[in-house]
C-alpha cells in the first residue's frame, strides 16, 4: 500500500540528491522522517553533495546555537527584571529609619563578614559598597568616630600601595593616614592584576564591645527563625 506522500517521492528524492538534509525535506514537502528515511535507503550522493550536506548540517548548527543563545539571553533578561521588582517590593515595604532593622542587617552581615576571634570590631572586603555599609551602620547606631578607624590592605604584587590607599580613602571616606599598613601577597608575582581590583580593604574599629552585640544578635536571630522553620 503507498502511503500518501507517494507522489512526492521523486520529488523528494531529487532534493536529496541536491545535498540537503532530511530535517530540510520533512519542513518543505511535510513528509514524516520515518517516510524519507525509507525512501533515502538506496540514495546515493555524490562527493561534492556530501560535502554540502555536511556544510548545510554546520550552518544549521551554528543557526540553531545562535537562536538558543538569543532565547536563553531573554529568559534570563526576564527573570532578572522580576526579581528586581520583588526585590524593590521587599525594600519598599522597609521602613530604613528603624535602627532595629539597621542593627539586624549590620548583624548578619558581621556574622558573614566581620571578625569574630578577635577583641575588636571589624572586617574585611575587597566591595568598597559592604565597608561603606558597615561604616555608616556605626556611625548612625553607635555613634562611632570615624577617624578611629583603622585600615590595613591586603594587595596582589603587581599593585602600587600608595594608589591603592588614595582609592580606599576617597571610597570610603576616611584620612589616608588611618590606611596605616598594606601587605602584599608574593605568590602572585607574575599574575597581573584585574583593572577593577584593588585588594581587600581591613577595617578595625577596636571596640569589643560592639563585636559582641552583633554577634549575639545574629545567633538570636538565627537562632528564632530555626525555631519557627522547625529546623
């Protein structure tokens, strides 16, 4: 029994024997692959054919990649925009005044960031926007002296100290003389260094004091939301 594709078998076939590939032959004429590949069995094609039906395969690839970039590249534009309003949603619904949220966010990032097993307040980030943070979070809830402050640097070898210090200075806003130290890493002699980095910044405040609030705070915290998740 032919099947009703049958009368366009030559036709079909003809396309082949031009090079082209059976996906090609399927979209053009609608016929299954299963059908053509039954029909192609005997189908002879030249070298020079061959050659072009593995081009037409490589410039179908590359097509194809090109597309899953490009639709890959819009989903993820999608996703972020939505995050970004969820995220903008959150912070909205914050009231940034309270100096309890302020705290609680000041605590969980020492609890990530800041020292623990040292008797002084402090951290360390190579995100100048992190240290800015915690400064202002000291200034405005502990009322602390910025000039107290001392930094130390932490640099690749290839890194000019006094260039690095003038940028820690005006990013965060504090006398150049507090960057009172740098130390540098030799194993990375040799390396260069990316143009936007420029080494982790140590913030020490010597308060103690403050230290052990925010640790506490953080564990309590922590602490209460296991409890209600039932972790």
């Amino acid at each position: 029994m032919k099947s009703k594709w049958f009368k366009l078998k030559k036709r079909a076939v003809k396309i082949r024997k031009d090079g082209m590939s059976i996906g090609y032959i399927e979209k053009k004429l609608g016929i299954p692959k299963s059908t053509l590949s039954g029909w192609f069995k005997n189908v002879q094609l030249t070298k020079p054919k061959k050659i072009q039906l593995h081009q037409n395969w490589k410039n179908a690839l590359v097509k194809a990649r090109k597309k899953a970039v490009l639709w890959h590249n819009q989903q993820k534009a999608i996703r972020v925009s939505k995050a970004k309003e969820e995220a903008l949603k959150t912070y909205n619904a914050i009231n940034i005044n309270d100096r309890n949220i302020l705290d609680l966010a000041l605590a969980m990032l020492y609890l990530g960031e800041g020292f623990k097993k040292t008797g002084e307040t402090g951290m360390g980030n190579s995100d100048p926007s992190i240290l800015k943070f915690f400064i202002s979070c000291l200034q405005k809830n502990y009322n602390f002296d910025v000039s107290k402050i001392k930094c130390a640097l932490h640099l690749r070898a290839d890194q000019d100290p006094q260039k690095v210090k003038r940028y820690w200075s005006q990013q965060l806003n504090i006398p150049i003389k507090n960057l009172n130290s740098f130390f540098v890493d030799k194993r990375t002699a040799g390396r260069p260094t990316y143009p936007d980095y420029h080494g982790v910044c140590v913030i020490r405040c010597a308060n103690v004091a403050i230290q052990r609030k925010l640790s506490f705070l953080s564990k309590l915290y922590c602490t209460k939301i296991n409890k209600v998740a039932g972790a």
